[in-house]
DNA sequence: CTGTAAGCGAGACGGTACGTCCTGTCTTATC
DNA sequence: GATAAGACAGGACGTACCGTCTCGCTTACAG
C-alpha cells in the first residue's frame, strides 16, 4: 500500500476525516500567507488541499472562519506570560512582541486584514474574539491584577479598559491611521503615559473622580 | 424648457457630470446605509442613481471608494471643536460624541464595515486615512495642545500618542473585543485613567516629568 | 417524487449535463428562427433556456458555435439521397431542395446568416465547412459519381468542381448579387449549361478530354 | 494659417466636409486592411480620423457602410476588359485576376468578411451589389456577349447564370467550403467545363432544349 | 473476511458581481 | 454653424467565486 498522505491524492473514496481537515487548515493558512486575504478563496483552497468544496463548506460555514483556523494553524501562537516583578517592563514586553509581529512578519499582515474582514463577517468576528483577542486579553489582565496585588497599579483602575488603551493604541494605528510608526519607542511612550498620567501639577485628594479644583 | 433633474431619466445622451456624480454618490450612500457593506454593489448603485456602471467606474476605481464617498455624502460630519477651557470635559465630550456615532447610529455601523473593508483595499485605506482619521485626529490634537499651552498637560508627552491612547481605547472595542459596552463611563474611565495615571504610592523625584507627591 | 424535467427550475445545483445541452441547444435554435443572428445573443440564449451564461460558455466558444448548432437542433436536415438513374434528374432534385430551403423558409434565411458569420467567426467556419458543406457536398459527388460510372458523364472531370458549379452557383445569387431570382428555371438552367456545355458548333469527337480548337 | 491636415488634429472647429469625409474614409480602410472586420470600429475608425463618432455617424449609417467605402477607397479597383478575341481566354484571365486577389491579397481576405458582414448588414448588402458585385459582374457579361455575338456562344444561354457557375464556383470555395485551393488549375477547369459541358456522349443537335436520346 | 454505507472527489449548475467594450445620443466649447 | 471632444445610458461580453447538487468511487466499519 502506498501512503496516502501527500497533497496530490489520487482516489476518491473517503479519507479519515481529521486528515481532510488537516490538509484544508493547511494548505488554508499557506494560501493566506502567500495571497493575503483579496486572493484567499475557498475554490483555491480546495484545490489546494485535493479537497472538494462541498468538504470544506461542511466545517467552515464562511470564508473567514477557514481563514482564521488556517491563521493559526499556521502561525504558531506562543502566548508566554513574562513576569519580571515590574509591571511597567512586564507589559512592555507583552506589547512588543505584538508589535514586532504586527510590524516585522506576514502574519501580522494577514492578522490585520483578517480583523478587517470580521467587520464584515460575524462568523469570523464571533472567532476572533473568543479565540483570539479574548485570550490574549487575559494574559494582559493578569499581568495587570498581579500588579495591582502587588501594589504596583490602583486598585480601583478597570483592568480591560487598561487593554483597550494599550493594546487599543496600537491597533489603532495598525487599522485606523495607517502603519508607518508602530515602534518601540511609541509602545514605551504609551506605557509610560498609562502609568504616570498625562497631567501636570500635583494631584488632589481626589483624583479618582473629579477634577482638580482650581480649574474651571 | 422642463428641469432636467429628477431620478428618472428620458435620453440617453449626457447630463451635467456633476449632477450624475452627485446622484450616484447619494444612491451609494443610501444603499450603504441601508444594507451594509455586505449588499453594497457597484451595480446596484449605479442602477440606483440610474447611471451606468462605466461611469462609476470611471471615477471611483475601488467598491470601497465610492463607498467611503458615498458614505460621507450622507453622513453629515460635523466637526465642531469644544473648548470649555478644561482638558478633560474637553476630550470627554469629543470622544463621546464619537461613541454616540458608532454605538447608537446606523452610520457608526457602517464606518466600522468601511474601517474592516479598508484592510484590504488599499485605495479606501489611504481615502479613510487621509480624508477621515487625520482631519479628526488633528482636532483632538489642537484639544491636546491647547491644553499644554495653558499647563494643563505635561509639555513632555506626544499628543498623538494620547490620541491612540484614548480613540484607538474606543476602536478597539469597536473593531476587535467586540461592541458590547463603549459606555460613557467607559469614556469617563479611560480619560481619566489617561490623566492621572494607573499607577500607586508616591510618585518619585522624577516621573517622566513628575507626578505630585500625595496621590491617593 | 416529482419528474424533475421542465424549464422551471427549483434548486440550484447541478442538472443532467445532457438535459442542460438540449435545452440550451433548443433555445438557440428557437430564437435563431425568431430573431436571426442579429438579436441573437448568448445572454438571451442563457436566459430562454434558465441556463447560466458560464454553462454556455463553457460549451459554446463562440456566439457562432453556439448558434451552428442550435440551428442543427430545430432545423431537422434531411440528407436523402435520390437515385432515379438519371444524372440530370438527380441533380436537380437535390438543388431545388436546396433552393427551396433558402428561398422559401425562415432556416434559409438564418443559414445565410450564419455563413455570413463564419467569415468572421474562424470556430463557426470550421463547424460550418466539416459539419454542413462537407457532409452535404458528399452526396452530391455521391451521384455524380455513380452517373461517371453508369457513363452518363465524362469520367475525366473534377465532381468537387461541379458541386462548386452548381452548388457555388445557388450561393453566389444568395450571398452576393443579393437573393430575388433563384427559381426553379435557374436550376433547370444551370445544370443543363453544365451538362452540355456553353459552347456553340459541331462538338468534336472527343470534347471529353480536349479542350476545343482555337483555345490555347 | 497652418496647415489644418495631418491625422492628430488639435482643434475642435469647423473643417471642410470633403476633407473630414476622405481622412474618415482612409482611416476606415486602414483600419480593416490592417484589423479585419472584426476589429473594425467606429470608434477606432473616428479615433484614427481625429474625427468626432457623431459625423462618421452622419454620413454612413452603420459599420458595414463605412467599411465599404473605406475598402474602396484604399483598394485601387482596376476593372479592365480583356478582349483576345477567344471567350475561353478572356473569361479565364478576368477569372484569375480575381482569384489572385482573394488568394493573394490581404485585400481578398478583407472583401471576404465583407461580404460575410453584408449578410447581416442590409446597408452593406445593398452597397456591395449595386456598387461591386453589379458592375463586376456587367464586364463579364459583355465578354460573354461579345462571344455570343461573335458565335462561339450559344445565342441561348443566359449570360447571367454563367456569371453565377463560374464567378459563383469561386466564391463558394471561399465563402463555404474554406479557401485552400482556389487554383489556376481549379479555374481552367470550371471554364472548360462550362464551355464543353460535362456530359459524354455525341452531343444531338439540340442540346439547348432536350436530353440526348438514348439516355434515360 | 466480506458486504454495506458513510464520506468523499470531481465537476457541473444557477446566480451574482465584476470590469470592459462598443453603440448611439446628448452637451459644451471651439473655431 | 458645423464641428471635436467628451461624457452618458444601455447592453453584451467573458471571468471569477459562491453555494448547491449529483454522480461514482473508496475506504472504514459491521456482521
């Protein structure tokens, strides 16, 4: 018996199931990378995989959900959780890895344009978020609460609205603005101003909720 | 002679470009409120504005362009630029402002397809980019530095990182943890959070520019 | 379960190739006759037999290919083959048939169309001279040939000459000099100039391999 | 005053009619001597004129018009009569000379598509009789009669049939059954049988009317 | 060890949209 | 005042994918 592995198959009889899926994510995530999102078609991909249309319909409803697992199939996603001590170095880290990935390789090209079809595509934003940016997220937030148990951080600061203006900075500039900056220098500017604050002069009592007297 | 205007039309000769231009730019608008990014078709448009699909094409290369023309032929975008003298009501009005677009309008769901769309349409990223983001963004920035002027702000800090700090805190609910909240006391939270900072105990000698002695 | 033939379809996927090529061939056929080759068009084709352009195409190269051979599917062609022994008989037989195909029907006046067409269309050319002219040419060598051997004509000339002769000279009233005549006295005509020649004076004894005196 | 030919024009204004008709006319027969019919088009014929759509349109009624007289007007049409005395002779050269053309000639491939245009084209078929075709036509009919007057025609024959059996033999190798030969070998033949007829047999002495005895 | 049925590929189909080409009509500005 | 330049609607073209459906094969599992 020769090996039936191999993309040009030959027969067409019934595979096992979870070498079908394989070979589709695969040859999915091969195809992203290579062509982006604009030349990603389940037609391709198919074909690519020696795989029939109908098969792959059968586990991804949507072209964006087969983009997404091929995504990660082929990415490998290592979510390491440094922890130094400092929270400030902590998070500069978790964020520069993001933007090195963001910046520096095809996969951030392709995870960009695959944030940009979710608005589109609910099946594709619904995985996004539970499989991707909510993970991710955690990892942040638990960064952020062990500082706060240390006493690093406020207690009394939301920890998601912390992601939303970190993480949230650099997506901005990824999908909204345009890429060019995105560099170190602009992801320690960011923590810095998060931690300390952008006001000047010494703050009152009660910053936590009102403004400082003296300004009208 | 009769009025040459109105949607149905007689000859089959010319009319005056700018009328057609504006007429296919009204139907792209409608159509794109209407239906989304997903429904929105060249033809349709052009079948809308009873026009033709070569004259569309002729000055709006991209789907997405047209869309995003279309788009603000509708939306009347006000840009009116508050200044009550205190940074933080400042900031806080324009950004909720801008969360009232997107959480309760039908044109803040739009935008949000127009933003996804732009990650892979180059022609509409530069459009958005130039003709959207910028022109906002510069009216935060003149907030910012106004602010500074009056010693509001530390003179030390990049406006426009501030400006991915608490727009792009907002975006990125919006476009990748999904819409749920984007409360106003989400807004409350995050200016606040950018004004004083996250961070506990005394503030040192020398915090980027000092913070206070005495935080709470 | 329900016969799943007739025009109006209900799902989408795929019919009997067979039943989608008849009915797409009918189709043409029928507005070939309705319409001629001018307002034949393969669109209206697609939409006559609820096929889709792509299906058309994708069998028909050309609007002339297709159009050939819709015209083969409704117009029924008879190839009978008359044998009366007499050469002249057959031969004009066979002529005024074809004749009255072209002078009389609604086929005549497609047909002439239709070669017309193939002047430009190399694809329709081709299907026109090996699946028309050809078959159609053969049998009329067919009984000149069997008068050569019966001795009712001289065996040294060319019968693909004749059918030109004859045959060209029915076309050339059609296509170029425009249609009027084409009686039945032209066909009589015609084949008896060919028969017994032009030519005045004494025949010699053997007109059936020279060439007359006085011609160099 | 600069001199208003030339085929880029830069002005808009008025040109003498004569003028603006012969440089549509030279354009269009440069146009299909060098495209074809099938790349023939008004647009590319008033391109090459730096003429305007709107007047070629005012003058030639459609594409088949135009092309016609743009033909003539490129292709020098010589029509010489050639008179040796001997019908045999005279009607082969005239029929040669016409051979070589459509052989020969991008001309002849030209005039072909013309003809297969006129099929379609009521303009041009009209065009193409009265004005090629007919006249044409006449020369060989005065040679014929000529002979006839000389005797070495039978007196009757229709001079017009004959035209249709040897004129009409070449076109239908041209038209119908494809090109390749179209010979002088293919011409000395259908003139001698023509001339001679293509029976056996001692010819009676009144062919003109009746079968030969003796042939069933 | 064999029969059966589940699962699969191949591939055609209707449909929607695309971008292009050409036509005939109409307007405007020019000469 | 005839003209070119140019823009417009309409209609057809050929292409690309999509999602659906029917075949016929093959392999995996059940008996």
């Amino acid at each position: 018996m020769s090996s039936p592995s191999a993309r040009g198959r030959r027969g067409r009889g019934r595979r096992a199931a979870d070498q079908v899926r394989q070979e589709i994510l695969q040859a999915a995530g091969d195809l992203l990378l290579e062509s982006g999102m604009a030349g990603f078609t389940v037609e391709k991909v198919a074909a690519l995989a020696g795989a029939s249309r109908v098969t792959v319909h059968k586990w991804w409803p949507s072209k964006g959900a087969l983009a997404f697992d091929g995504y990660f199939t082929v990415v490998a996603s290592t979510l390491d959780d440094p922890d130094t001590g400092d929270v400030a170095t902590d998070l500069t880290t978790q964020l520069r890895a993001f933007v090195h990935l963001m910046r520096d390789t095809r996969a951030g090209l392709v995870l960009r344009e695959l944030i940009g079809h979710a608005q589109i595509d609910p099946e594709l934003s619904t995985a996004l978020r539970e499989r991707y940016a909510l993970p991710r997220a955690q990892r942040f937030i638990d960064t952020l609460e062990r500082a706060k148990r240390k006493g690093q951080l406020r207690a009394d600061v939301n920890s998601e609205d912390i992601v939303c203006q970190l993480w949230g900075a650099c997506y901005f500039q990824l999908l909204v603005t345009g890429r060019p900056p995105l560099t170190d220098e602009f992801v320690t500017s960011i923590v810095r101003n998060m931690l300390v604050g952008i006001r000047t002069g010494p703050p009152t009592a009660d910053d936590a909720g009102r403004r400082p007297a003296g300004v009208s």
